[in-house]
C-alpha cells in the first residue's frame, strides 16, 4: 500500500497539469511529411496542456494577430489545439497570422496542421497558402519540393500555383541534391504540379551534366519519369538529335508514346517527310498531335510536297490519318478549306469532306448554300451525312437550305435514306420546337416532301 503523502503528491501533480492550465510536455504533432489527404470537415480532437492559457490569453485581446503570432513563437502546437476548439472561430487574420509564423519555423510541422484545418475557416478558398507555397518555392527549396505535390488540389489558386512552379525564375534547385528530389517526388502523390517540379528539376541537371540528368530521370517512377525525360531528351535532340532518337526507339512502348509528340511539336529536325516516316517505322500508331506539327511544319515549307506525300502513301488507313490531319490543319478558313478540298483527287474527298462537315454544316460558313448546291450529289451526302449528329440542334435557316438540296436530288438515289436520317433528327429538335413542320412544307411538292410529310406526321 502506498503511503499517504505519495497519493497527495500524484493528486496535487494531475490537478496542477489538466485543471489549473501548468506547461507540460505536449503530444508532438508528427513533424515528418504525410501524404495529402482530403482535409476533414471536422479534425479529431487535439487535447494538450495551454489550451486554456491560450484562451486566457486571446479572449478580450485587442491585437489578437499579435498575440496568434507570439503563441506560433512559443508553443504552436497549443494554439492550433485551442485554434480548432474554439467557438467562435477567430477571424481569418488571425490564422493566417499564426501559420505564417508557423511555417517559417518548422514548415513541415505547419503544413500537416494545415491540413486538419476545417473547411469552415475557408483557408482553401483563400490565397494565404498559396501565396506561402511560392514563398518556400523561392526561400527553401527543400521543403517546396516536400510540399508542392501534396498541397495540389488542397489550397485555393491551384492553377496559378502550377504555372507559378512552371515559371523558370522561382527555385533554386542548387540546394536539392538529385537524391533528395528523388526521394521527395517518391514520396509525393502523382499530381500535376509534382510532374512541372519533376520536369523543372530535369532541365536544372541537363542544363549542367546531361548524362547525369537522364540516369536520374531513370530512377523516377513512371509518373514523373516522362515529364522528366522529356526535358532531358530536349536537350540531347539540340546536341545529338540522332542518338536521342535512338534512345527513345529502344525505350518501353508506353515511354515512346508519352514522349514522341513532344519531339515532333513543329519546330524539332529539319525534314519534314524523315519524321513521319521515322514515327510510321517505329511507333506504328500515328500519333494525332505529332503528326498534325510536322504536317503543319511540312505545309508552311512546301504545300505542294506535303500534300503529294499524303497522297501517295501506299497503305490506305494510313493515308486516311493523314489526310484527315491535314485537312485538320485548314479549319481556320473555312472557304479556303473547301476550295483547298476542291482539288483533291475525287477518291480523296470523302475523308478531308469529312472533317470539314461539321464546322461547314453546323457552323457559320455564308456561302454553305451556293457551295452545296455546286458540290455533286455524292460529295455533298458525305457532307451532310458526316455532320448528322448536331442536326437536331440546327437553326431553321440552315435546316431548310438542306432540305431544299435534297428535294433537288434524283428519286430513288442514297440520297432518300440520308434525307429520312436528317427529318428525323430535325423532327426531335429540342432547340426550335414546332419548325419541323415549317421547314416540310416550305420545300417544293415531289417524292422528297411526300416522304418528309410521313416522317414529321409519324406515319
């Protein structure tokens, strides 16, 4: 049995510690880096000795900054405690006071907290965290590269944020061994903003030793390797376009496919027809992106010989990606781009029709009328046929110009079951209710009206 006395002393020690507020040793709040998580409504509680001083010390306060400041100073860990408790929550100012004190001691420390912050105090929606993310990005490099991936998509201005990190002038990778930034990005979530840092930090190493830069790209995961590669690979194709295009050919596929748009954006190599045929022989399938730049590239150089090699390409699926590309490529003038079709071998015009429907149908081209009625009969079904899918939206001026086509064309040709495919479509627009009949009975009497009749009539 213990004495008396030894009792009263532990009485007297908890009574001290919990009821009369006496400092003692506070449960530390992990000062190693987490993973992000979805900040909670609601923290758990934080219980800890001062929080009552705190509370002593901020009620009635009239420099209460000042007070949340000194507290981030002295013992931050009791302040945010009593910061989450209490109610009402101090205003704005106050918070941000005590974090902009907080981080710049013990960053990693804050920066969890901050993520148990309620979202009732509307720190997400604010600049304030944002606004220390490029102060760290220009002060502490080390700790950026902690914490830019795992704030992305948590802190207000997430866009700005990401094209802040982008702009060449604001870290000093120096201080960030490639270990470090390795073991950082490792440790980061995947995210947007962590793959501009990845990518950053690679044109940093390359800039400075290129074979180094690409053995630590190598080390990286797959979701920052390709982003770091592709800064690398910019580098080696200014020295050495030949043997980085070899290395990227005995690359993994998924590597190939996530790097080779990149290289072929319209400015990279010097010959045009060289880079398509590279893409065809080692990538197989075109990529869109790629092919449109050196395309686009190609034109800009020799119109005439970009379009004969197009045409002449032997394998029919291919010269149909890279048609449809090229016609791609005229959707900014759309009269230019008919007249551009207009002498295209006939087999040919389909596909670049096609692409251009859409646009030319749906769109505001002026002189769609007189061009489709100059179009022969085969042409102009393709036409319409390839824009079918926005015509239950069309206005009522455009849906009777094709609807006066097709009472021209000859009975009993394709054209009855493109033209039934259309007033059934127009009949189920939601856009200009009540014009299908309108439209019906402004064309001319033949088989074509007769037929339209039907189909609005539901018969």
């Amino acid at each position: 049995m213990k004495p008396l006395w030894r009792i009263f002393v532990a009485c007297a020690a908890c009574a001290a510690g919990w009821g009369l507020g006496v400092a003692l040793p506070a449960a530390p709040l992990s000062s190693q880096t987490t993973a992000a998580v979805r900040p909670r409504d609601e923290p758990a509680e934080h219980p800890g000795p001062n929080i009552a001083d705190v509370e002593k010390s901020m009620r009635g306060n009239p420099d209460r900054v000042a007070a949340a400041r000194e507290w981030a100073r002295r013992n931050p860990r009791a302040f945010f405690a009593w910061l989450l408790r209490t109610r009402p929550q101090p205003p704005e100012e106050v918070v941000e006071a005590f974090f902009d004190v907080w981080i710049s001691q013990d960053v990693d420390a804050a920066f969890t907290a901050a993520h148990e912050v309620p979202a009732r105090f509307g720190l997400r929606n604010s600049r304030f965290f944002y606004r220390k993310m490029i102060y760290l990005a220009e002060t502490d490099a080390r700790a950026a590269f902690r914490w830019v991936g795992r704030v992305d998509g948590w802190i207000g201005c997430g866009p700005s944020l990401r094209l802040a990190i982008e702009d060449k002038g604001n870290i000093d990778f120096s201080v960030v061994t490639p270990a470090e930034a390795a073991a950082s990005l490792s440790a980061m979530p995947g995210s947007e903003i962590s793959a501009k840092l990845a990518r950053r930090y690679a044109e940093y190493l390359a800039a400075k030793d290129f074979t180094a830069a690409r053995s630590w790209a190598e080390t990286l995961n797959p979701i920052y390797r390709s982003a770091a590669m592709e800064a690398v690979l910019r580098q080696w194709m200014k020295s050495d376009r030949a043997a980085a295009l070899a290395y990227l050919q005995n690359g993994p596929s998924q590597f190939r496919q996530d790097l080779v748009t990149m290289f072929f954006d319209g400015t990279s190599g010097t010959d045009p027809k060289a880079d398509l045929e590279w893409l065809q022989q080692n990538i197989g399938v075109l990529p869109a992106g790629s092919v449109g730049n050196i395309l686009g590239r190609w034109e800009q150089q020799d119109a005439a010989a970009a379009l004969q090699y197009v045409l002449q390409t032997e394998n029919l699926n291919t010269r149909t990606a890279l048609l449809q590309t090229l016609t791609r490529n005229h959707f900014g003038d759309t009269r230019a781009a008919f007249q551009w079709v207009d002498n295209l071998p006939h087999e040919d015009r389909p596909v670049a029709l096609g692409q251009l429907a859409p646009g030319a149908v749906l769109g505001d081209f002026p002189g769609f009328t007189e061009y489709l009625h100059g179009l022969s009969p085969d042409d102009g079904l393709v036409l319409i046929q390839q824009s079918k899918n926005g015509l239950n939206h069309l206005n009522p001026e455009r849906a009777a110009t094709l609807f006066q086509w097709f009472a021209a064309l000859p009975a009993g040709s394709d054209g009855d079951r493109v033209f039934g495919e259309i007033v059934r479509l127009w009949k189920s627009n939601t856009f200009y209710p009540g014009t299908g009949a309108k439209t019906v009975a402004a064309m001319p009497h033949g088989p074509r009206r007769d037929l339209a009749e039907k189909i609005v009539n539901g018969k």
